[in-house]
C-alpha cells in the first residue's frame, strides 16, 4: 500500500504527467505519419516501380548524407541549454537560426560540388537540386527545440500533422493524374517549406518574440566549441544510414536500389520510436543527473528497458511475416525486398539500443568519443559495402549495416573507461527489462 502511495503521489507531483501527455502527443503524429507515410508511400512505389522509386530513393539519400552539416550538431545541445537556462530562450533560438541558415547554404554548396564526382545524368542532378533547396527552410527546426524543452510537443505535432496532410493530399492527386517523377521530387522541396512555415506560425502563437532578431556572436561561438564533434558524428551518421542506397546505385543500379528502399520504408515506419522516447524523455533524463546519480542511474537504465522492448515488439513479427508483408503491401514486383526486410529486422536492435546511448552520450557530453566511434563505425560501413555488394547486393549492403553498428555502439565502448559505465547500463536494461519500473 505504501508503494502504492509513492506511485500515486508521484503521478501527481513530480511532473510524469507531463511527459506521457509529451510523449503521447509526439506518439500520435508519429504514428499517423507512420500509416500516411506507408499508404501514399506505397502507392508511390506501385505506380513508380523499383526503378524509378529507386532513382527518386537514391536522390534523397544523397542530398540527405550531406544535408545533416546544415544542422551543425545544434539539435541536442540547444535543447540541453534551453532546459538549463531558460532566461537565455531567445539568445539561444535566435543564434542557433542563423547558424542553421548559414550551414544550409554551405551543405547545399557541398551537395552541388559532390555531384561532379558521380556518373549521375542531367536528369538525376536536377532531382538532386530541387530536394537539396529544402535545406534551406530546416533553420526552422530551432522552434522545434524550444517547445521540446518546455516539453510541449503538442504544438509540433499540431504542426506537422497539418504539413503531412497537405503532402498526403498532393501525393494521392500526382499519382491519380499519373503525373511525372519530376512532380513528386517538388513535393519533397514544398514539404520542407509548408513544415516550416507551419512551425513558425505555431511560435508567433506563442507570443514570446521573434527568434530571427537575436544573434549573439559570444553565444554562437559557444555553441559551436560545444557541437562541433556533434557536427562530424551527425555528418557521419547520416553517411552511415545513407551511403548503401547511393553505392548501390553506383555499383549496382536503380531497381536495387528501390528493393531497398522499400525494405528501409518499412522499417523506418517502426523505427521512429526510438527517436520519439529519445526526444521526449531525454529532459527527465538531463533532470536527474542533476538531482542524483541514483536517480540518473534508474532513468537510463529504464530508458534502455523501454527500448529493448520496443525491439522485441517490432523486429520478431517483421522477421517472421516479411516477404508476405512486402508482396502484400507493394506487389509482386517488389517481392525480393522479403528477403532484405527479414534482415533489417535484425538491425532494429542496434537502432533502438543506439538511440538511447546518444542520450547517455549527450548527458556525459562525450561527443569527441562519440564522434570518433561513428568514424570507426563508417569507415567499416564502407569497406565491408565495397567488399560485400559486388557479391551479395543489396543483403551485403544490410550486413554492411549491421557490422558498422556493432562496431560503434558496442565494440569501441568497451574500450573507454567512462562508456563501459553505459555498457552496463545497457546489459542490465536487456536481461532485466521485465522488471520495468513505473517509476520513471
């Protein structure tokens, strides 16, 4: 009865309330982009087929591996500094909008010169530019972290959910009217604008200023010493996640590619979890480290729990059921992406288990480590695709995948003394996640 007690008590008043509502609002424009997502994505790749979804996958996966530079490693650790310092709100947002402003124009600079170096046509390009001008408007994303700090994620999820069903609506019209690839590659560049204006619209709501008149140099300066490790580890993890789809297109060609994608779709679809507890949960997390290590200790632990679960929910039905899953959703033409998403099921532990070590990651401010770890784990990325693609494909590409992920989340943590604290954390969580405490 007494535990009971605590329970209750602790529902009512150490916030917890606050983060399910958080997390549920996050949960449920996740979710109904997840369905939105797969039922005009599959539609989209029906009337495309492999080969032209693969070229439209392969222009995206480009622009994004250098898309992430744009969002110079600010994410986590404006949101880190919003929660620490509220006072500091509009220094912080409006410096970090500019930064963001100024790094899209240099990753999309990058983007053009890096198309020298591929056998793309003139056609491929031009998709390329017009995906890679969205960056441009992610500036905006700076409102997103400050509603994430104040844990106040209705007002994003109101806002993204206005901007998927807009996009939805076009995306169903192109495909009735049989429209080009061409037009469906200008919706990627109109989401990127109605997202943003969608969020700047949530923030004049706010009544609490306006972000793009605060530049402080000190301030920018400050938050570039702290992020500049995360600059190169987000830049390589992107790298990490794309660079199987645009080998695949230079190695091996566009039909490849669009079995992959699909199979990526379809885990990307259940992979957001992780991301939406991450982002949710982190300021608990940030919170009691600052209260207590015991406290810290529990929350993490907890944490990895939740996502081991998560893992297991997901990844053992997907490996079951997934060639029947493709067939059914896609079509018969797409049926030797079974066989890819079976195997990607297997890399879903290694997503959700890595997710929540970037918590860990940014409450320790161990991004120097960090960062090296996915240069480690990329340069393995690389090599075992160049080695395994040739003979195997797009399954070699997965392995690749899997490989490069072991070597970064587990193999170099062991290593350091301060991240053998983690792998325990994690070992723990794992073979103890049956006894999740309500207690978060």
């Amino acid at each position: 009865m007494s535990n009971f007690r605590k329970s209750i008590q602790f529902w009512d008043n150490n916030g917890l309330q606050r983060y399910v509502k958080n997390t549920s609002w996050m949960l449920i424009e996740k979710l109904l982009r997840m369905f939105a997502g797969l039922f005009v994505g599959i539609w989209i790749a029906r009337y495309l087929g492999p080969d032209q979804f693969g070229l439209f996958s392969y222009s995206i996966a480009f622009v994004a591996i250098f898309s992430s530079i744009a969002k110079l490693g600010l994410d986590d650790i404006v949101v880190r500094n919003l929660v620490n310092e509220p006072h500091k709100r509009d220094i912080y947002l409006g410096t970090a909008f500019w930064l963001k402003l100024i790094g899209a124009l240099i990753s999309i600079s990058i983007v053009i010169f890096a198309t020298f170096f591929t056998s793309n046509d003139t056609t491929t390009n031009t998709y390329i530019f017009i995906i890679a001008s969205g960056i441009v408007f992610q500036s905006f994303e700076v409102i997103e972290f400050y509603f994430q700090s104040k844990v106040l994620s209705k007002y994003v999820s109101l806002s993204k959910l206005i901007q998927l069903t807009v996009s939805s609506i076009i995306k169903i019209y192109l495909v009735l009217v049989e429209a080009d690839l061409f037009w469906f590659v200008l919706v990627s560049l109109i989401d990127q604008v109605m997202l943003a204006a969608a969020l700047f619209v949530a923030y004049k709501c706010q009544k609490i200023g306006n972000l793009y008149k605060c530049f402080d140099l000190v301030t920018a300066k400050k938050l570039l010493k702290d992020s500049w490790p995360l600059i190169f580890t987000t830049a390589v993890l992107m790298v990490q996640a794309r660079i199987d789809q645009v080998m695949l297109k230079e190695m091996i060609g566009n039909t490849e590619v669009g079995y992959y994608s699909v199979a990526m779709r379809l885990i990307e679809a259940v992979a957001f979890m992780p991301l939406l507890l991450k982002n949710s949960l982190y300021p608990a997390i940030q919170n009691a480290k600052n209260q207590s290590d015991e406290m810290y200790e529990h929350r993490l632990v907890n944490f990895y729990r939740l996502n081991f679960l998560l893992f297991l929910l997901f990844a053992i039905p997907i490996y079951l059921f997934s060639e029947v899953i493709v067939t059914t959703l896609f079509g018969q033409e797409y049926q030797p992406a079974g066989i890819l998403l079976a195997i990607m099921s297997i890399r879903l532990f290694f997503t959700n288990m890595g997710s929540a070590r970037g918590a860990y990651i940014l409450c320790e401010n161990l991004f120097k480590f960090s960062m090296i770890t996915m240069i480690v784990g990329t340069l393995f990325n690389v090599l075992f695709n160049y080695i395994l693609i040739d003979k195997y494909g797009a399954v070699g590409a997965i392995i690749a995948t899997i490989i490069s992920f072991f070597v970064t989340i587990y193999a170099l943590d062991f290593l350091y003394t301060k991240t053998r604290r983690n792998i325990k954390f994690q070992f723990l969580a794992i073979f103890t996640f049956f006894k999740l405490s309500i207690r978060y």
